[in-house]
C-alpha cells in the first residue's frame, strides 16, 4: 500500500462509521412512524401535515396572465388598463375526517398600463380540484390590489384556506389555480 492511502485511511474509516451512525434508517424515509420519527403537525390546527399525498399546483393555458383594457379597446397596448402575472404557488394539505383540507396560496404582481388610474383593481383568481372530469372543488374569488396611477409594480400574495375535496382523491386530483374573468360562480 501507498503511504498516502496509509494517511488517509483512518479519516476514511471514521466518515464511514460516522455516516452510518448518522443516516436515516427505512422506517424515517418511508413515514412509517418508527420510533424517533414523529409526523410534522400543522401548529394552528394541531393536525398532521400530509404532503406526499398532497395535489400540486398546476397553472393551466393562459391563467397566469390577466390584462384588462379601457372600454373597447380589447388588445390595443395603448388601452391597457393593468396587467397581473403570477410568478408563483404553494400548497398545503391537512386531513380531517374523511376530508383533504388545502391551503393554496398564489403570489405575482400588478402593473398599471397607459389607462391605470389611482385605486383598486379586483383580481379574478379560481382554485379548482378536478378528478378526471369531475370537478371536486372550484371557486372564483375578487382578490383587491391597490395601484397608484405611474406608480411601480404591485406584489400580490392570494391565500384559499378553505379548498376541500375526499381525502380518498388525493393521489389522483390535480389541482388549478390561475386568472379567471367569470362568472363568479362555481360550476
């Protein structure tokens, strides 16, 4: 054996034995509840936070933008009113009963355009839960923004902590969130 190795070998034996020590057994990766292993728990409702289970947000074709335009001027730059993007989304879930709870939080920015004047801009944002075809949750929410006329950019975070759907179709909901102009009603 080299001398080099010969130094370095016993550095070698301690990290293999530290690291064997230290590493996770199948019990902790896998969630079975082995014995040091204690389920994250959701502080303000003292629930188990579940989120291997948990559907991921998913924007569809077109619902990550939103302009709207001064009367008749559908596609013309110079009527833009404001326009709004998400830049970005988290969820978390919770099971009570039989029922998966999720907290669904979208966040982006509003910027005022040639037609922007001081005040309030209602947002149109929809969180839906479909299985398939079917349609296990939607709603249609104004979220406000205040915009000043030339004033820069405005942040936006939407939080929907009531989204709920049968726990047993959460492996296979896919869940939307995104810009929706109407109607405000659920389908």
């Amino acid at each position: 054996m080299s001398k080099s190795f010969l130094r370095f070998a016993p550095v070698l034996i301690s990290a293999a034995l530290i690291a064997g020590c230290t590493s996770a057994g199948p019990q902790s990766v896998l969630g079975t509840g082995g014995a040091n292993q204690q389920p994250a728990v959701d502080a303000a409702t003292d629930a188990a936070v579940v989120q291997g289970a948990c559907p991921a947000v998913s924007l569809r074709e077109g619902t990550a933008y939103y302009t709207t335009y001064s009367k008749g001027g559908d596609g013309d730059p110079a009527k833009v009113i404001h326009q709004a993007s998400i830049s970005d989304t988290t969820r978390q879930c919770r099971i009570s009963g039989g029922q998966m709870i999720m907290t669904v939080v979208v966040s982006g920015r509003v910027v005022g355009g040639p037609q922007a004047k001081t005040g309030v801009v209602e947002l149109p944002l929809r969180v839906a839960v479909l299985d398939g075809e079917t349609v296990l949750y939607s709603e249609l929410q104004k979220h406000p923004i205040s915009l000043v006329e030339g004033g820069p950019a405005e942040q936006f975070i939407y939080t929907n902590a009531t989204v709920t759907f049968p726990a047993s179709a959460s492996r296979s909901a896919k869940l939307y969130a995104g810009f929706d102009p109407g109607p405000y009603n659920t389908p």
